[in-house]
C-alpha cells in the first residue's frame, strides 16, 4: 500500500469517527438516564471498593463525570464517552500489529461501522470500560508477544487486566479465552519464559482484591448473583436466537465478512510474525463460548452485547482478509448495509431522547421503558405541597423499587431516597445494597400525612400486581391514592400515594 493510500484511510477514519462523537455528544447530552446508569450514579454517591451487583470502577467513573461536569446526563456521560474513543483508536493500534498503516485505519472504520461499538460510551454502562480495558489487554500481550522484555506492553497488559477486573465479572470470559489463546499459540507461549509477562499478570490480578473482600464480607453475595442466581443453568433452546440477533445487530453482510475473517485468520500458519492465529483463538473462544453459554444462561435479561468485543477484534483483521483475497468490492458492499444499520440504531436513540419521539416507540411496540418516566415523576413531586419539606428533609418520600428510585435520587438530587423492599431488587442483586445504604423503607404502621410513596403500576399486565398491593397495604396500613400520571401514551402508569391513618382504609388504582 502507497502512503497516499494510507492518507486517504485515515482522513476516512478520523471524518467517522468525528462525526460519530459529534452525535454521540447529543445524544449524551439529551438522552434520558437508563435505568441502571441511574443506579451508577447512586453507587457513585455512596463509594466503596465493590458493590452487590458490580466491582466499582462504574461507579468511581460516574461519580469523577458529574464532580467536574455537574449533575447531569452528560456530566455522568463524558468518561465513557472518552473511554468509546480510546477504544476505537486500540482497534487501530491493534490492528496495525496485523497489517499496513492503511488497513490499520480501515479496520477502526469498519469497528466504527458496527452499531453498538459505534454508540459505544453514549450511556455510562460497564460495558465501555470492559471494552477499553479488553482491547488494552489484547494489545498489550500482542505488545509482550513480540518483544517479551517491552516495560510498555507489560504495562499495558497489566493496566488491561486491572481494568477489567474493575470494570464487570464478565471480564472472567476474556481472561478464559485470553489464557486459552496464549496457551495454544507457540509464540505467546514463547513469551511465557520471560518474567515481564508473569509480573504484569499478577499486578493485574490484584485489582481483584476489592471484589473478593466485598464477597467474603457480604456472604458472596455478588459472586452468587452473577454466577449462580440470575443464571438457570439448565438447557433451553431460547439460545438459538443469538444467531438471527448478532446478524441484525452486527448487520448481514459485515457479520458473514468477519466469520470469513475468523476462518482465513484460523487457516494462516501458526509460526508467522504476526499474529493471525492469536487473534483467531482469541475472538473464535469468545464466539463459541458465549454461544454455548447462551443455552444455559439468563433468558430474562439482555446479552446480545455480550460478543460484541470477539466482533470489534475481527474487525481489526477484517482489511487483512479483504485485501487478501482481492475482493475491496465486498467491503463496498458492506459498508453500505452498515451503515444502514448504524443509521437506524441512531435514530432509535434521537426519538428516545424526546418525549414525542418515547410516545411514537410505544405506540409501535418499542417502548423505552427504561428511560423513560422519571422526569415525568420529577416534574409530578416538585407540584406537591409536601415538595419543600422533602428538600428539608421534614417530609419522606418512598419509592416503589429501585429502578425508579435510583433515577428519581438523581433527578430530585436526593441520595438518602428510601424504597420499598420490592422482588426487582432481588431479581436485578440491588437489594443488598439498599440495605447496606440503609435506603430500604419500612413502614411503622402510623399515619403521619407527610409520606408518599410513588411506584410504577403496570396494570392488569403486571402478573404480581394483587400480591403486592396486599403486602403493601399490610405493611402502610392507610394509603390514599393521590395522583396516576399516565407516561408515553399510557405505556406507562406512575402512581402517586399518601400515606393515612389505617381508618381510612387503602385506596387502590384501577386495573
């Protein structure tokens, strides 16, 4: 490749990825919290070294945003935002270990192309930290690789390590495949004599530390959740729709073009400089370990994102693979439909930050429940007369589970916010950590005409919606139904309550 052609690479790639940033900076910008960001936010205004759910660099992140941008959806959004372009640049250094400078820039464009690597930093999730800190991992070993004595890859690969474990128990499915893939390629193994290797491994795997004394302090409590109480652990066919979601969400034709790139990256000697067949085992064991997992997961919560780091890896050989073969016209080919698709998953997100646009996606079956309700509920409490106390702290304010009450914590900036003991705090592992905050209600019994208590109300489609109400009136003993705000079309019902002596009995909202 001439240099002019690697200009032009380039010049492409800084003009995407530019104008991806400008709109993921909007979208940052006017985008409502997703619920769990919210919960992020509320772990970062309560720090500690790990939490029921998380290891806590989500937290630390999203408390460092809004301290220096302020208390607000981009000041929570903005490191991740930084971490989504750092990763992009990683998919580059990477990929120029595998090729020339021009398919280094092509392969962070067609990374950029994938939609959910593109909006990658928009919401402050772990994912955009386990994504930074995976890439950083591979790089750095790649790094150590190819000179075993290199102090800079070794801190690379430790800084990656160190993140990671930070950042999501999940970072244990990249060390599983990091370690297969070192073990079954000579020339990592090679590096294995070396003692730098070794050393920036066990640095990293001190970051683990804060994890496991939270556990061992709280029963395990995370380590089961995430390993053994959210997952049922027994077969279930619902796995065979990873395929026909990772094709949609990787788009067709680049998701047919990275398994070519997988296959031609296998097939390559396994004794070249460059590593082609690391990559492959390093990629093709997230691939089919997911896979396999997948049969035997969590069913009720989502993880399509979950290989998104084995995609964004292939991509970096993906310019290898095209040019090798000679066919750049499947790349022009691709590209296209890509983007077709990066377009439409933008475009979802711009009608989600506007109330007009939340409606319209409810209406046709794609309702944001996630985002949206909270400002609507804000907007509700600020109109009450007991508004004012709750600020002074003289009136209390219980919300129904911890969805609603992380995002209304942070919209109403109150932190010490109670909720009600609710089964989706236990389904999402939260509810230990409501009670380590002290911030789980209990009800006295006594009527005091200055507590309220806002929960969702799903309707007649809420399968538990009898059996919660009759613990709930147990426990309140008088509730007087004050104001229902209907949310995105009547989508969503947000009920307002005021607790009252228990004479006056326990008014309910209609089914």
């Amino acid at each position: 490749m001439n240099r002019s052609d690697s200009q032009r690479s380039r010049n492409r790639y800084v003009l995407l990825l530019t104008l991806l940033l400008a709109g993921k900076i909007a979208l940052a910008a006017t985008l409502p919290l997703f619920v769990d960001e919210a919960f992020y936010w509320w772990e970062g205004q309560h720090l500690a070294m790990a939490y029921s759910d998380l290891p806590g660099l989500t937290a630390w992140l999203s408390r460092l945003g809004v301290a220096v941008a302020g208390n607000s959806e981009f000041g929570l959004r903005w490191p991740f935002l930084l971490l989504g372009v750092g990763s992009s640049l990683l998919v580059v250094r990477i990929a120029r270990r595998l090729g020339t400078p021009a398919q280094a820039w092509r392969a962070g464009s067609w990374a950029l192309l994938l939609p959910l690597f593109a909006t990658l930093g928009v919401l402050a999730l772990p994912d955009v930290p386990l994504m930074f800190a995976t890439l950083l991992c591979v790089d750095g070993w790649l790094g150590l690789r190819e000179l075993p004595s290199s102090r800079h890859a070794a801190l690379c690969f430790s800084g990656g390590l160190a993140l990671g474990a930070l950042a999501h128990y999940r970072f244990g499915l990249v060390l599983l495949a990091g370690a297969l893939a070192i073990l079954l390629d000579p020339r990592s193994r090679d590096a294995l004599r070396r003692p730098l290797p070794w050393v920036g491994a066990m640095a990293g795997a001190l970051a683990w530390l804060p994890l496991a004394i939270f556990n061992l302090q709280h029963g395990e409590a995370g380590w089961r959740f995430q390993l053994l109480e959210r997952h049922p652990w027994a077969f279930h066919a619902d796995g065979w729709w990873q395929l026909p979601i990772q094709l949609l969400l990787v788009t067709p034709i680049l998701f047919m073009l990275l398994l070519a790139t997988l296959r031609w990256l296998w097939r390559r000697p396994a004794d070249e400089q460059r590593p082609a067949r690391f990559l492959a085992l390093c990629s093709g064991a997230l691939l089919l370990g997911l896979l396999v997992l997948g049969f035997f997961a969590d069913r009720e919560r989502v993880s399509f994102h979950w290989p998104l780091p084995a995609w964004v890896l292939l991509c970096a050989a993906l310019p290898g693979w095209l040019d090798a073969v000679s066919s750049r016209w499947l790349g022009r080919m691709a590209a296209p439909f890509a983007g077709i698709g990066l377009v439409a998953v933008f475009s979802v997100l711009a009608l989600t930050a506007t109330s007009s646009g939340r409606s319209w996606l409810a209406a046709h079956g794609l309702s944001p429940n996630g985002f949206s309700g909270w400002r609507e509920a804000a907007a509700m409490l600020r109109k009450q007369p007991e508004w004012p106390a709750l600020q002074r702290g003289e009136a209390a304010l219980v919300v129904g589970d911890f969805k609603l009450g992380a995002e209304l914590a942070f919209a109403l900036d109150l932190p010490r916010l109670t909720v009600l003991d609710h089964p989706i705090n236990h389904k999402h592992g939260r509810a230990l950590q409501l009670r380590l905050w002290d911030l789980e209600a209990k009800f006295d019994g006594q009527a005091t005409g200055s507590r309220l208590l806002l929960l969702r109300d799903d309707g007649a489609g809420w399968a538990e919606r009898d059996a919660f109400y009759a613990a709930l009136c147990d426990q309140a003993s008088g509730l007087r139904l004050r104001q229902m705000l209907l949310v995105d079309g009547g989508a969503q019902r947000l009920v307002l309550f005021e607790q009252v002596p228990a004479s006056q009995g326990c008014e309910l909202p209609p089914g």
